[in-house]
C-alpha cells in the first residue's frame, strides 16, 4: 500500500514539474490518437465480420446455383431416357431402326459424346458416334451397370474414361423393358463429356486457393476446374461442408484444412443427391481488410508522429483555443466527422487546428469508402437475389410446358380446369372443352418417322395456341397425339363453331398424310362438352364428356367435330 501511494505521488510530482507545452503535447497527443485508435480497432472487427459474411453468402449462392443448373442438366437427360427408352424403335433392339434416336440425342445435346444401346449382358448393340458398335466392350465392368442391373432403374457413374473416345465422362444409363415383361431387354446409355459438362455448368477456380466443385453421392469429385484431381479419384467424403451437403443441407461454414482457414459454401442436389462446393481460402478472401487495416496503422503512426510535433508547437498558446480543440476531438471521437475547427493566421494553434481538420477529413473519406463497399456488397447480394428469383421464374414456367410443343403440358392444363371450374361455379357460367385426336397418326409416324411426327405435333400445337384468342383460354397436349382447347365462360355451340374452324384449318393446311384412310393430308377428330358446374359435379366429368364425344367423331370416320350427347 506504501510502495503504490510513494508510486501515485511521484507520478503527480512528475507531471506537476512538466512545462505547459510539454502538459499541451501530451494532452494534445492522447486527445488526438485516442480517439482514432478506439474508432479503428472499433471498426476493423465487424468490417471483418461483415466481409467474411459477404464471402460466405456469397460462396453459398454460387453453390445453390451450380446445384440448381446440375440438377436441371441431368434431370433433363433423365427424362429425355426415360421417354425414349419406351420409344418403339429402342424397343425394337433394331440396331437399324435405333440409330436414328441415338443420332438425335447425340445431336440434341451437345455434351453428350456417344448414346449406346447395350443388351441385357452389356454387349453393344447400336451406337452413334461415327462409329460401328464395338462387341469387344462389356459394360458389365462398369459399376454403373451392375448397380442398374440390381436395382433397375436409373443409374449415374463415378467419373470415367470412355472406352472409344478416351475422354473424361460421366454416364446415365436407363433400362430398357418391353412391356408385360419383368427382364429388361437392353439398356440406353449416354456419355457426357466432363470438359463440355464443367463450361455448361459453371465449375470453376475460387480465387487462386479455391474452386467451386461437384461430389457425388459418396463423396468423390466428378466436376472440378482441375481434371487430374477427377481423374485420380479425389474422395472429399469426410470434409465437414461435403458430410453436410450430402445429408441434403445448404448453407455456408468456416472450417481449417492443411492449415488454413477456408470459407465454404455449400448446396445438395436435389434428384441425383450429389452436392455442390465453393471454397476459398480465408486469408485470400479478407486481402482487402488486411490492407485497410495496414492503412490503418499507418495513419495512426503517421497522426500520432504529427500530434507530438504539432503539441511541441503550441508551448505559448492559449488555453482557450487549445479547449477549443480538445472539445473538437471529443466529438471526433463520438463520430462526428463532419466537425472542423475555424483557422485564423498561420500560428501554432491555427496549424494545430489545420491539421485536425485534415485528420477529420481522412477519417471521413474512409468512413464513405466504408460506407461505398458496403452499399457495394448490398448490391451484389441484391443483383444475385434477382438472378436467383429469375432462375426460379423460367424454371416455374419450364414445368408448366410440354417439352416438345411449347403449350401448356398434363399437369399445367389439370391445374388450369380446376381453377376454371371453381370460377364456373362461382360465377355460374359453363365451362367447355375441345378434345382433338390426330387421325392415325402411328401411320403417319411410321411413314415418315418420328422427326416428322414431331413437326405435325408442333403443327397442331400452334393451330390450337390460335385458336385460344382469349388470355383465359388455354391449349394443351393432353398426351401423345391428343390436345385439349379449355374455353371457360363459353357454352357448346361457341365451342363447336371454334372446333369447326380448328378442323378445317388442320385440313386446309394440306400436310401430306400418304398412310391415312381418312383423307391425302393431316386431319384431325374433335370432341365438344361444355358443363355449367355444380356442387355435385367434379371437373372430370368434364374431360370425360369431351373424350366421349371425340371417340365417336373417330368411329363415325374421323376428321369431324362431334358434341357430348345428352346424359343424364
């Protein structure tokens, strides 16, 4: 207690012998880099955190977007194998008649590098690539085709080197059933080259410690801007953000690897169960905060060098201009950037108080260039929400379509009817419906094929997209060669003459149609019901009169209009 009051009482002695410039240089010193030291060590920690947020943010949109654009890319490819594995001519395991499907898939999508057709024990049966199948290869050595073969049903590889072309690829292969039949007869199989694959997708380098990659379900990389880490096999599957991605999350984290911090966002795919990973090195991704805080230091250095020798100056001046000052920089300190001190003369007070000023103005430029980047980050996280929400609104419109005709596909057009028949009934009006059949058109498929088939579908499409003149009207295909017209607030006989008009334009159009019995071109049997909704009438009864009336406008001969009839 004695050492402490003899230590109190020699500091008060010190300070009390201290000339009033050195009191002035000192208190002018502590005024000045007090202030500005408590404001940057204030601002450099959430500034930081802020940063690594944006980072983390950032990385996990990137994530959810490639994840988005995979899941899109091999669900397509999913359901383009599924339709045509039940296509007649891959059915027909006619190397012959299969060719022609497997050159339009090859020249539909660009990425992929060869579509096969295999039979049961994974010999090639026919192939498209400029090539002749090649029976030495068995597919049985892929695991891929074993997995298929056990579980029959849709299979995604590892990636690999194909056998013909060499090249880096990940393949999806769909089996191949006859109907009533329990074995599969062949299976379908695509190669998608990994080089076209990561342009189309988006996987790409992070800075230059990181990279957005893809793992699949057991944890390996198949897509990374690196092709030698793919082709070695590199298992991520026991790093925290791909154990997390993998058991169906998004999000972002902060994890150590070799070292080093890294900032990881992550994203699972939904239909293949695969995930998405973008990393980057944390020290490379706060740069810029490491910078500003070296700028910092400077500064500080530079104003506390500047406050000795500016205090040393001021040894006779007044003590009011010096409180003056002191009350400057106490508001300085509370963030009041915008206060400056009047300067009268070149004395040492008048210089003291210039230079506060100049301080005042560097810490409030850094204070806007603060205030620009975050106004910058907000952009960006504002510009990626709309690429976001847009993404989400052309695949929203995607599903609503028939892949092939661009109208309305089975599911957009039973959703459209039930919400006409609630409005019918909710208004009492009646609600009709034109159900359109092309006549014979497996003939016309068969002499033509199935290209050609396509183009007439499309035809019949568009004829019916003109007929639907108001916005509440909507055209859709019904499936197969079957397309429906839904005219709500329209009764039988408004329907009829419009289906009339839709007949004869099909006719009119003259589409040479050699394998009809019916007439030398395209033609068309339509079906008619209109229905006034009840509480008592579910909206199916609807469809079920239309596909009734159409049914007998086939029996009566084709390529006419027939009404519902009367039941009760």
């Amino acid at each position: 207690m004695r050492r402490k009051n003899e230590e109190e009482f020699f500091l008060t002695r010190l300070w009390r012998n201290l000339s009033l410039r050195q009191k002035l240089g000192i208190a002018f010193v502590i005024m000045t880099t007090l202030p500005l030291l408590t404001t940057t060590l204030i601002t450099w920690r959430p500034y930081e955190e802020a940063m690594t947020l944006a980072v983390e943010e950032r990385n996990q949109e990137q994530a959810e977007q490639i994840a988005s654009e995979i899941d899109w890319t091999f669900a397509e490819k999913i359901r383009m194998l599924n339709l045509l594995a039940n296509n007649e001519e891959i059915l027909s395991m006619n190397p012959a008649r299969q060719q022609p499907v497997l050159r339009y898939i090859v020249e539909q999508y660009p990425d992929v590098q060869l579509a096969v057709v295999a039979d049961r024990n994974g010999r090639q049966v026919a192939r498209w690539d400029g090539k002749k199948p090649d029976t030495t290869i068995d597919y049985n050595e892929r695991p891929y085709f074993q997995v298929l073969k056990q579980s029959g049903k849709t299979a995604i590889s590892e990636v690999l080197r194909a056998y013909s072309t060499r090249k880096l690829g990940i393949v999806i292969a769909e089996p191949i059933y006859r109907e009533n039949e329990s074995e599969m007869s062949g299976v379908l199989i695509i190669n998608l080259e990994l080089e076209k694959l990561i342009q189309r997708i988006g996987a790409k380098r992070s800075g230059q410690s990181g990279a957005a990659y893809v793992i699949n379900q057991q944890g390996k990389v198949i897509i990374h801007p690196e092709l030698g880490l793919i082709e070695n096999g590199m298992d991520e599957s026991s790093v925290a953000p791909v154990r997390t991605a993998l058991l169906g999350e998004s999000g972002w984290l902060e994890y150590e690897r070799d070292g080093k911090l890294r900032l990881v966002g992550y994203s699972p795919v939904a239909r293949t169960k695969m995930g998405v990973i973008v990393e980057q090195a944390k020290e490379e991704a706060m740069r810029s905060v490491d910078e500003i805080k070296r700028r910092s230091l400077i500064v500080l250095v530079l104003a506390t060098t500047l406050a000795v020798a500016l205090g040393l100056a001021i040894a006779g001046a007044l003590s009011k201009p010096i409180v003056n000052i002191a009350e400057a920089v106490k508001r300085l300190g509370t963030g009041d950037w915008g206060i400056r001190l009047r300067t009268k003369g070149q004395d040492e007070i008048n210089q003291l108080a210039h230079a506060f000023n100049s301080l005042a103005e560097q810490l409030a430029r850094r204070d806007a260039e603060i205030g620009r980047a975050r106004e910058s980050l907000e952009r960006q996280v504002e510009e990626r929400t709309r690429a976001l929400q847009s993404a989400n609104e052309e695949l929203r419109l995607v599903s609503q379509l028939d892949g092939l005709t661009g109208i309305a596909n089975r599911r957009s057009f039973d959703a459209a009817l039930q919400r006409e028949w609630k409005r019918g009934l909710r208004d009492q009006t009646s609600v009709a419906l034109i159900m359109l059949d092309a006549d014979q058109f497996k003939s016309y498929n068969d002499t033509y094929g199935h290209l050609a088939g396509d183009e007439c579908l499309k035809f019949i499409a568009a004829e019916l997209k003109t007929a639907a003149k108001r916005a509440s009207d909507l055209a859709g295909r019904f499936g197969g060669e079957e397309f429906v017209l839904l005219l709500p607030e329209c009764d039988l006989q408004g329907a009829a003459q419009i289906a009339e008009q839709m007949r004869h334009a099909i006719e009119a159009a003259n589409l040479p149609h050699a394998g009809s019995s019916v007439a030398s071109c395209v033609t068309v049997s339509l079906g008619v019901a209109a229905v006034l909704p009840t509480l008592s009438l579910e909206a199916d009864i609807l469809v079920a009169a239309a596909d009734r009336a159409m049914y007998r406008a086939k029996q009566a001969g084709r390529n006419r209009v027939c009404l519902q009839e009367n039941e009760s």
